[in-house]
C-alpha cells in the first residue's frame, strides 16, 4: 500500500481533472454517450495518464526537485531513488491495456492523437529527447498534455469536429502554454540550480510571466468568438490574466513569489471548470 500511495501522490491528482475533463467533453460534443468508451478514455486520462505523466517527470527530475521548496506536496511528490523504477513500471502497466482498448475501438485520427498524447508524455521528461529542456517546445508539449486527450474524445468515434470545437482546442492550447510558462517562472531558481532549462530560464521570469498574460489574454478572447454562453467562458478565462498581470513587474531573484499565483491557478482551473460545465448543459440539456 505505501508504493500504491506514493504512486498516487506522484501523479497529482489534484490535476487529474485537467486531462479527464477534456476527453469526456469531447467525446460526448462529437455525438458519443456514456458507453463503455466514454468511460475507459474518462478512467484513462484520469489516472493512469497521469501516473505515466507526472511519474516519468518525477524520475528525470529529481535532482531538481529535491533543490525545490515547493515539491512535495499537492504540487508534486519528492519520492526516494526506491520508488523511481516502481514508478517507471506503473506508468507502462497503468496504461498498456487502455491504448490497446482504444486503438481497438477508435479511428485512424484518434489513434494518432492518442500516439502523438503518448509520445509527448513521454517526450516531455525523458532524455535523450527531454522537451521540458528546450525553450518554447517545453511549454508546447506541456500544453499537448491537456489538448490531445480533446482531440482523441472529438474523433474516437469518428464524429467530424466542428469549426468551433477547433477554435476552442486552440484557445485550450493557448491556455496551456500560458500555464505551463507561469508553472515554470516558480521554478527559475531550482531549475537553475539544478542545471536544468526551461522556457523561463531563457526568458526570465519577468518576461515569461508577461508572456503567459498575453496568452492567456489571447486564449479568452478567442472564446468570445464562439457561440453563447461561450462570452461567458471567456469572461472567467479572464481569471487567468488578473492572477498573473499581479506578478507583472516579477524578477529572477523573487520567482518563487509566482507560487501565490499558481495556487491560485490549481483552485481556479475548478471554479471555471464548473462554469464550462454549466455552459454546455445550458446548451446541451
């Protein structure tokens, strides 16, 4: 029980919503119900997806993590050497049997959303290709880790996405590189001290933090384009801007000052969850 535990603690499950969430509206916006798909992709991308995600991240980045004050609680576990091959091994094991299930049951496209969600997980943290170390294609990956499972649940079924659903996935990738920039400003002292790049290491932390405001700005001004009540989504998507233009004039040496702002971040991805939510069954129900 203490592996299982700590397994579960690696993946954040604080964020499992953040993946799951994505998927099952997708899925059932392009026509599917609550079937036996909905709920393997739903099961999936809420907890082995995250396991393999945040686990490869836990290993390959432990040097820096045990250098950060933030690590080891709701915003990442810091696990023992011990844990690292069990974490490695489940994040296969947690994951084999609901690719194969998908790829068995879905369409040409969505198994290629689904290899491209795949590779980039693993991609992300994992040398010899480690994204999270090249600046810019890390907060891209990073974004890809909340899109693809929306493009996999738009397509799974063979559905064809509307116009509209592709404005949102980019306002969504839009808010994920804006999130995974201001993620990373936090760490710019860590990562540095543990050799490690980023988006935010390159740019500083008062350029990316402004940067992440711009996108996350650009992200709900997309969402006005959509039809009612998406004014509404855009409107709580300005949550986002005001909690990170508070940190605009943010420098090197108080990065870890951006850490109020990402707690605020992790509770406010629940608030305007609901709202999306609210949203569609104004429309759909």
């Amino acid at each position: 029980m203490s592996t299982l535990n700590n397994i579960i603690a690696a993946s954040r499950p604080i964020s499992w919503v953040n993946t799951a969430f994505p998927f099952g509206v997708a899925y059932l916006l392009a026509g599917g119900g609550l079937d036996w798909l909905f709920w393997v992709g739903v099961l999936f991308f809420l907890i082995p997806y995250n396991i393999a995600m945040y686990g490869i991240n836990d290993v390959f980045d432990y040097e820096s993590d045990i250098r950060n004050p933030r690590k080891g609680g709701v915003e990442g576990a810091v696990l023992p050497k011990s844990m690292h091959k069990p974490l490695l091994w489940a994040s296969v094991l947690s994951t084999v049997h609901f690719l194969a299930a998908m790829v068995w049951a879905g369409t040409w496209t969505s198994t290629l959303w689904l290899a491209v969600a795949t590779a980039a997980v693993v991609a992300y943290s994992a040398p010899p290709m480690r994204f999270k170390e090249r600046p810019i294609l890390d907060s891209m990956t990073s974004s890809a880790h909340f899109v693809t499972p929306a493009l996999v649940g738009a397509t799974i079924r063979g559905g064809d996405a509307s116009g509209y659903f592709w404005l949102a996935a980019g306002a969504f990738f839009l808010w994920g590189m804006a999130s995974h920039a201001l993620g990373a400003v936090q760490d710019v002292k860590a990562d540095r001290e543990g050799g490690l790049s980023s988006i935010a290491t390159a740019l500083g932390a008062r350029a990316v933090t402004r940067l992440a405001a711009g996108f996350y700005l650009l992200a709900a001004a997309l969402l006005f384009f959509l039809p009612a009540p998406g004014w509404l989504v855009g409107i709580a998507g300005l949550g986002y801007v005001a909690n990170t233009l508070r940190f605009w004039n943010i420098t090197d040496d108080t990065c870890e000052d951006v850490n109020r702002a990402w707690r605020v971040f992790l509770w406010l991805n629940y608030v305007v969850g609901a709202i999306v939510t609210m949203s569609l069954a104004w429309v759909y129900l």
